[in-house]
C-alpha cells in the first residue's frame, strides 16, 4: 500500500481526528505495511514516536473519537 497515495488530501493541521480516522482506516486494509515508508509519513507530520502515536490512535479509536 502506498501510505501517500491512501492519505492524499488529508492534512493533519486542518482536521486532526479526520486525519487520524482516514490513517486507522489505512491501518485495516489487508495491504498495508508498517514499515519504514510508513514511519518516514509519520515523521513528516511532526510525529517522532511512532509507538505512542499508535497507542494514541488505539485509545480515541476505543473511546469513539475516531
């Protein structure tokens, strides 16, 4: 999965939920990889810990935010 092409049009400045909805989104398709593509997106976005960032995810995921 090309994680860019998947994010294209969402901007994590502008809607920080959608963003991160599109991006748990990304995370169920059957072809998606967390690899180093991924986390170089992630970098770009400002956010340095790849591990906490995903249990962030997990949790607004879990508590219906996203």
């Amino acid at each position: 999965m090309d994680i860019y092409e998947f994010m294209e049009g969402y901007d994590r400045e502008f809607d920080e939920d959608e963003f991160d909805a599109r991006l748990w989104e990304a995370m169920n398709e059957p072809d998606f990889e967390l690899n180093d593509e991924f986390e170089a997106f992630l970098h770009e976005y400002g956010i340095a810990n790849t591990h906490e960032f995903l249990k962030q995810l997990r949790i607004k995921r879990n508590l219906g935010r996203i």
